[in-house]
C-alpha cells in the first residue's frame, strides 16, 4: 500500500538525514492521519466496534492519492504566489517539494489525453454546454484519479463546451 511506503521512505530520509524528504513525507503522513480521523469519527456514527472501526477508517491508495494530490496543489498555488511577490528562493523550495510528492503520485496525462478524455466523457453525458461543465469535470476526475491536474480538465472542458 502507498501509505506503508510513504511511512517506510520517511524513515529512510530520517535515518539518511534528508531533511526536505523528512519535512514533505511528515506533513504528508500528518495529512494521510488527519483525514483517517476525519474518517474514522463518521464511521464512529455507525459503529461502535474497536477493531472494525480501526479497519475501516484506514484509507485505501486511491483516498492517499487525493491527500497527496491536495499537497501538490497547495506547493503549486504557493509557487505561483511566491513567483508574482518576486520571491524565487521561496518558489524554487515549493518546487522541490513538489517534486518530491510528484513522485508518490501515478504518473500525470498529457495534455492531448486529457482533452481526448473530456471529449469523450462530453459524449458519454451528453454536455451541451457550459452549464454542464461541472458535471462533465466531475466524470472526468473520477476517471483519471490523480493522473491530471485539476486546472487542466477545467481548461480543456471549458474550452470544448464553450465552442458549442
């Protein structure tokens, strides 16, 4: 599972003292055990049984994937942020962090797979326009689960159902 690899590189880079990897794995292992609590309390309505409840609450690759696709979101909206304020050290730190959790990730579509993918997800519910583009991002994101950017899919449906 992803997340025994995450816990086994993060020991790794403390035994190795590569301090960004310790930083980056720790906050995504903080994030991975904040939203199996998230979890774990709304499983707690149901069920009252300990190790059933334990069970449950672990989050599977694909619930790991989107806390890590969330962190690589936040590092990429930072970069963006430090780069305008003219602070390129602080950019360059949010890019190496990135790329760090880049690699935990499966690995990203193309442009052109992405629009092929929206043209077809368009197709399969019969998007008529830009009224249907929620509908039509939320199916696509389903599909490709941590392999596209976020902003991408957005981009490339608006561009399509706009020119309806």
């Amino acid at each position: 599972m992803l997340k025994e690899k995450l816990q086994k590189d993060l020991n790794e880079s403390l035994k190795s003292g590569d301090q960004l990897k310790r930083l980056v794995l720790g906050m995504v292992m903080t994030a991975v055990k904040n939203k199996e609590l998230t979890k774990r309390v709304q499983l707690s309505r149901t069920t009252s049984q300990v190790v059933q409840l334990e069970k449950q609450s672990q989050l599977t690759d694909e619930e790991v994937i989107e806390v890590i696709a969330g962190e690589v979101k936040k590092r990429k909206e930072a970069m963006e942020q430090f780069k305008t304020g003219g602070r390129d050290e602080l950019a360059q730190k949010e890019k190496s962090e990135m790329d760090i959790l880049l690699s935990y990730l499966p690995e990203q579509l193309g442009e052109s797979e992405v629009r092929a993918e929206v043209q077809k997800t368009i197709a399969e519910v019969g998007a008529a326009g830009v009224k249907d583009m929620g509908k039509v991002i939320g199916a696509v994101m389903a599909k490709l689960k941590g392999r596209a950017d976020g902003g991408i899919v957005s981009k490339i449906t608006k561009e399509l159902l706009g020119s309806d």
